[in-house]
C-alpha cells in the first residue's frame, strides 16, 4: 500500500536548515523552562504516598481538600479521577508528611489513643471517614525519599545508557556518521518530550520514562529505515549529488513512514482520550514522542547525516 505516488520528489533537504534551526529553539526553549520550572516529579522519584480513594457519596473537591488540610497534611495534591458519578479521588502526599504525621492535630472523630506512628495512608483513611462517612481505599502506593532519589538516578543513567548503546549500533551497522545522526535525533526527541512535561506540569513519573525509552526505540526504528535507503541509494549512483540522494531516499520511504506512525498514532491516541487517569499521561507522552521521533527521522536525523557526509567525505575504494 503506497500513500505516496513513486515519482513523488519533495525537497526535504531544501527545507531543512529552517527545520534545524526551529527544532533546535524549540528544544533549547523547553531546556530552559525546565531549569525555571522544574519537573513535577511524581511519587516515584520524590518519595511519598498516594491513596486512591472511593466514595459512597458524591463529594466536593474543595471539602475533600480542606480536611485533609485541616487534619494536618502539609503538602499533597488532590486529583478527581474518571466520570464525576465515580466518586473517585487521588491523593497524592510528599515524604514531609511523614515527619508531619504525629504533629497533626486529631482528626474530628479520632481517639486520642490513636498511635503516633499511623502511617500517612491511615491518617488519610481516618480522616476523611470522620468527615465523609463510608469509603473505599482502592489503592495505597509508598515510595521512600531515598528510593525516589535513587530511581530518579536510575533513571537518567538508563536513558543515557540506552543512547550511548544505539549511538555505537547504528555507528557499528552503518558508519559513524550516521550513528551521530541518529543519537542527535533521539537527544531531541527525549528532551522534546521532558521539555513538554516541563511546560504542561504533567506528573513526571516511572510509567512515563518507560514511555521515553519506548520513543527512543521506535524513534530509531524509523531512522534506520530511512538511512538503510540512503546509504544503498549513495552505493548504487556515487555520482548523484548528495541532496538529490538524500530526497530521493527520503521520499521512497515516506508511505512506510506514514503508514507506520499513523496507525500508532491512531492506537496512541485512543490510549489518550478513553485509556482513564491512569494510563493518561503514558499516552500523551507517547502521542508527543512519536510525533516528534517521525520528524526527527527527517528533518534532523539526516539533514545531520547530509552535513557530516560533507565536511567528512567518506573514503572510495
């Protein structure tokens, strides 16, 4: 199935030094909202607990969040999940109210026998009983500050690694230039993506990074794809002038590049819109990431390759 006709000749090399020069401001742009602003790490990588709980009643946000307040906890957020029928809510506590905990006052309705060491989900669960009559914990998770640091560590050696490992396969398959091209397009699409995560606040977490690494593969994917074409288009004609070959290359593959990332894109976007809460921000990282691994593969994967191929002409035999 072809979605492009054969003699298709677009001038993608024509048009990529604008292309360069805005992914580049893009990506430096999201660099430097990212030091101003910070990610918004979940519970993963800044330690803390989240209780996902269930109503019997339909509740008021703001009420929900005013006990929780009143009952002492010093830093947590609160989030409405599914349909308002639901009655579903998540929240989500750093580590400090861990310290917090037996400094809170008692909840209205708590004994004064109640131990001081009732762990951060108990003090949750007491307290909105005492206030909103019968619940559900549908969910407790718990992530030491210590963890959380050592997992944001991990986190950054894995994505590192995994470029580092791509850059000498494709270096190693192909020719080192073509490996420098394809790690500068998986740099672009990570920090794309952590650069849009930086802008929106989205929560920062472990099921998004695995999103991450799996832009990074499919990303490559793509780019291989492309550069396989270049490089027996470059074998087969060493007259062609390189631009000319570079399109060309392009060009023919650009039915496969289509048809492959719209029917992700597609499966992707389903995730998104009708996947819940949970899985919300894994899709929106994949939607951002695949979209920004299919123009890598083209304005910057190999415009790159094009430019080291001419200020370092490979050796003919």
């Amino acid at each position: 199935m072809r979605f492009i006709k054969n003699d298709t000749n677009i001038n993608f090399m024509g048009f990529a030094p604008i292309a360069q020069i805005t992914t580049y401001v893009a990506v430096l742009l999201g660099l430097f909202y990212w030091a101003y602003a910070g990610l918004n790490y979940g519970i993963d990588f800044r330690g803390g607990t989240v209780v996902q709980v269930k109503f019997d009643q339909r509740q008021d946000i703001s009420a929900i969040r005013a006990s929780l307040t009143q009952a002492g906890f010093d830093s947590f957020s609160l989030q409405a999940l599914g349909q308002e029928a639901d009655n579903e809510f998540l929240v989500s506590l750093s580590s400090s109210n861990d310290e917090n905990i037996s400094a809170a006052p008692q909840a209205a309705g708590e004994s004064a026998e109640t131990p001081a060491a009732t762990t951060v989900s108990q003090k949750v669960e007491n307290t909105l009983k005492s206030a909103f009559g019968a619940l559900t914990i549908r969910r407790v998770e718990s992530v030491g500050p210590k963890v959380g640091d050592e997992l944001k560590w991990s986190a950054i050696k894995a994505v590192v690694l995994s470029l580092i490992l791509i850059m000498g396969y494709v270096a190693f398959r192909f020719e080192w230039r073509y490996g420098v091209g394809a790690i500068i397009a998986l740099t672009h699409d990570v920090l794309f993506v952590v650069g849009v995560f930086a802008f929106t606040q989205k929560e920062m977490t472990i099921t998004v990074l695995a999103a991450i690494l799996t832009v990074g593969g499919y990303s490559i994917n793509d780019t291989i794809v492309i550069m396989d074409r270049i490089r027996d288009n470059l074998r087969r004609s060493t007259k062609t002038p390189l631009p000319e070959a570079f399109n060309k290359s392009i060009n023919e593959t650009l039915s496969r590049t289509i048809i492959t990332s719209g029917t992700t894109l597609l499966a992707v976007l389903a995730l998104f819109l009708w996947g819940g809460e949970i899985i919300h921000d894994f899709a929106f990282a994949l939607l951002v990431g695949i979209t920004a691994g299919t123009y890598s593969s083209i304005c910057v994967a190999s415009p790159t390759v094009l430019q080291l191929t001419r200020w370092f002409p490979p050796k003919v035999k």
